[in-house]
C-alpha cells in the first residue's frame, strides 16, 4: 500500500487514477493543498499505486535526450500572443493536434476558480487552457481519460506541469501505448493551493471595493515581455480595468519567493535540462542579451524539444512563428532549467497567517514587494549570466541553512 511522503508528494494524481478499488481519494491539507489517502478498508494491497508514483522510480526526470534542441519562439498571431504567458506556442500546438483529430488535455478555471485538468476537442476551447494559473490543478480522473483516448487510437496532446506528466507517464507505464500521446511540460516555479489563492482573491476584493470578474497572469497590452496582471472587477454597476506589474502584486511576490508553493515545488526534482517533456515550454529570460534581434515585445518563450516527436510537432507549427535557434548555456539562464525556487524560511508562519487571519496579515508580515523586486532585478539585471546562476546557488545555500533554524510545517 502506498504511504503518502508529505514533504515529497507533488499530488500529481497517478496513484488516484491507478487503483482499481478506487481506494485512493484526492484530500486536502490545512492549506489546501492536494494529497492522495488511502483508505484501507478498500485495499487490496495490490501494490499498483506505489508502481505508478513516479517518486518510486529511478528514472523520473527521464535521462537527457540526446535529440534535445532548445529555441527562441514567438507565436506569429499577435492574438495567441496577447492572451498566452510567453509566446504563444502552446494554443498553436493545440490547434495542430486538434486538426489532425486529435485531443487536447490543460489546464482551465472553472466558473468558480477551480483549477482543474479538462479534455478539450473543439478549437474554441483552447482558450480556456491559455495562460498562466499558479495555482495546482485537479488531475483525478484525467489520466484514465488519456489511457481511454489513446486506446481507442486517438492522438493526445497532455500538457501541464513536469510533476503531472511525469504522472501520466509512469501511470501509463512502459507497456503503455504511448506512441500518440504528446507530452508539454513546463519550466515550472511551483503551484499554490486554490484555498491560498481565493483568500488572495478575497483579500485584493476589499482592497480594490469591488469583485473581481476576471484574473489574468498576463498583461501583454499594458507590460508586454514583462509579467503583469490584468484584473477586471465590477464596482457598482461598473467594470473597471486594473492593470499591476508582477513585481508589484504580493501574491506573484510570495509565489516567487518560495513562500505559497506547496512543500515539493522547493526541492522539486525537475528543474533540470532533462525534461519528462516531448516539448517544453518555458519564459526565454534576457532574451535581448541572448538573441539580440529576436524581437521581444509581447514575450518570447523558450522552447526545448526532447525527442523526434516533440521536433515534428514543432516543426508542424513552424510557419506560424518565429523561430530562433539558441543553445543549453542561453536557455539556462532561466534558473528553472537548473535550480528550484527554495521554500522560504518563513512559509509555515505566513501559510498560517494566511489560514488564520486573511491574506492582509501574511501581505503585512512579508512586506512591500515592489521595492525589493525592483532591486533584486536591477542588480541581476547588471550581472552577467555566469554570475546570476552562482548567486542563486549562494542564495540557496543560505536559505536552506535558515530554513533549518526556522519552524517546520506540520500537515494535518
Ligand atoms: C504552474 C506553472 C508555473 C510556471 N512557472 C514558470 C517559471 O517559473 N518560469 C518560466 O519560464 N515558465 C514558467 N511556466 C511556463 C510559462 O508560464 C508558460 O505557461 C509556458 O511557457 C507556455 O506559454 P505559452 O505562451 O506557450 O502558452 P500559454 O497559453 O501560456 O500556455 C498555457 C499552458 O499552461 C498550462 N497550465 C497553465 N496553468 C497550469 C497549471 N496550474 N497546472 C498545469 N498546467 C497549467 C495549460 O494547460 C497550457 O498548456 C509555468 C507554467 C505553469 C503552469
Ligand atoms: S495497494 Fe492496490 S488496492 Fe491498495 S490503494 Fe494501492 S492500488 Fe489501491
Ligand atoms: S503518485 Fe503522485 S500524488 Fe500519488 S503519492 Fe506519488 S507523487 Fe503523490
Ligand atoms: S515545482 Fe516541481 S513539484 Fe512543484 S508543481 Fe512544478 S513540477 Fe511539480
């Protein structure tokens, strides 16, 4: 029978979707967060779901390709551009997929902020996926659906999160038929819960006196390259447009600061070159430096493709954008490619505060986040890349040093 490894458990949902007693629930810990359980009337001690956790196999990331080709890349349709994180690849992805017949698996909202995985096979819904939402979405039952997809010769497009298509592939298995599924993966900076994110949500209402209707990741009209969020809220019988640099908002603050993710994301175990991915998408960092006449307004993602399906679907999509060829050395510059983001010090109190007295008192406690980005990013701005990463790692090993002498999570 599975035991549930708290501090390591990235709630990909493998071990749900295994089991065939339906033995094992998704649940949530005080923070939210997913966690599968296991209830022992029902087990057969199989020991399927244990088979199926990538935390028990050797070769989870996978060993880097020696077919990986990194990319600059931009999405032609300035549409696809405004409404994507970075470039645009993934709805241009999507849409090739969907036209030769295929399915489509991502990552949407639902009408109350749930974030869940859903299968899309019309191209109006790709949409939906579009974006960025930091939050950890919902898998259960999703890898069955994808099994089902492939079995009955259909060819599926699964993107999300390493963690979860690391799920998928070791819930398929090596005898899995694998030959139509179509792994995207992401440069991943970690998710936090859905409880964490409606008390921000809930916090930036009284803030702003009104509801808000619609919350974007990007802002692509307003800071283009640069990461902002775009918030339409209604105030009486007015909508108004509120516009704020990522820099400046405490949830995207705390996020990148290590202090919202869930335990796993700052130990995670894919932020390496070698990717679970047949495709990974990613923010191309200091594009302007590392391919000076790629234009970069509006974004520019960094593309990695691992295997000779990930190079055909992208060179399927080819006409469609623009398209550089760049290297290891510039790629990671984007640390996500080499380091996780470590767990802050202080996350346990600010989790805390956040469950026991609303958002207000953690955004109290960690402070203005503005100015401290704002330096960070100067400063990091006149190293040079070599430098950056050294820092990082310094900054690593500090933290980890701290995060000893600082109190520990308990889980419920
Ligand atoms: C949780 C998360 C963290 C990320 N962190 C970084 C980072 O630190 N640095 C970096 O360079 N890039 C990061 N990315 C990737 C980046 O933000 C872009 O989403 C990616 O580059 C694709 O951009 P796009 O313009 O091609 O298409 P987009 O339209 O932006 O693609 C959206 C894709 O993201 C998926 N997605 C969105 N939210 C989630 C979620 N919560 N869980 C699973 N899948 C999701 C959708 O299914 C869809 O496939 C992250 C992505 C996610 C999902
Ligand atoms: S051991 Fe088998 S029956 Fe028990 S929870 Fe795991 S998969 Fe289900
Ligand atoms: S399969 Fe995924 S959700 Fe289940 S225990 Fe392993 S990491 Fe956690
Ligand atoms: S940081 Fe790692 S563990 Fe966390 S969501 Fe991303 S891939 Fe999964």
């Amino acid at each position: 029978m599975l035991t549930v490894n708290h501090k390591q458990c990235t709630g990909c949902g493998s071990c749900i979707d295994t089991c065939p007693q339906l033995a094992v629930v998704t649940v949530r810990d005080k923070y939210k967060f997913l966690y599968p359980s296991v209830n022992a009337e029902q087990c057969i001690s199989c020991g399927k779901c244990a088979d199926a956790c990538p935390l028990h196999h050797s070769d989870s990331p996978p060993p880097l390709s020696p077919d990986v080709r990194y990319y600059a890349a931009k999405a032609l349709d300035k549409a696809l551009l405004r409404d994507s994180h970075a470039g645009g690849i993934f709805p241009l992805l999507a849409r090739a997929v969907l036209s030769q017949g295929g399915v489509v698996y991502g990552c949407a909202f639902d009408e109350v902020r749930h974030p869940r995985h859903i299968r899309v096979e019309q191209p109006d819904d790709i949409a939906r996926l579009q974006g960025l939402k930091p939050v950890q979405s919902d898998t259960s039952g999703v890898f069955r659906r994808v099994r089902c997809d492939l079995e009955a010769g259909r060819t599926v497009l699964f993107s999300g999160t390493p963690c979860q298509c690391d799920g998928l592939r070791c819930f398929l298995g090596a005898d899995g038929d694998t030959a139509r599924l179509i792994l995207v993966d992401m440069l991943c900076g970690g998710v936090t819960s859905e409880g964490i994110f409606h008390r921000y949500v809930r916090w930036l209402e009284e803030k702003i006196g009104g509801s808000v209707r619609s919350l974007r990741f990007e802002n692509k009209p307003a800071f283009g390259h640069s990461p902002g969020l775009r918030i339409i809220f209604r105030r009486g019988k007015f909508r108004y447009l509120l516009s704020v640099p990522a820099a400046w908002d405490m949830l995207y603050a705390m996020y990148r600061k290590g202090c919202i993710s869930r335990r796993a994301c700052g130990e995670c175990r894919y932020a390496v070159p070698a990717r679970v991915g047949d495709i990974t998408l990613g923010r191309f960092e200091r594009i302007r430096r590392a391919h000076p006449d790629f234009p970069y307004d509006n974004g520019v993602s960094l593309v990695i493709t691992s295997t000779p399906k990930g190079a055909g679907l992208l060179k399927q999509i080819a006409p469609q954008l623009m398209l550089e060829e760049s290297d290891l050395e510039r790629a990671a510059v984007n640390r996500r490619l080499v380091t996780p983001i470590p767990t802050h010090p202080h996350r346990a109190m600010l989790l805390s505060d956040i469950y026991r007295h609303g958002f207000s008192k953690a955004a109290e406690k960690f402070g203005s986040p503005g100015l401290s980005d704002a330096l960070t990013s100067l400063i990091t701005s006149a190293l040079p890349d070599g430098a950056v990463i050294r820092c990082d790692r310094l900054a690593r090993r500090i933290r980890a040093k701290l995060a000893k002498k600082a109190p520990s999570d308990s889980l419920s």
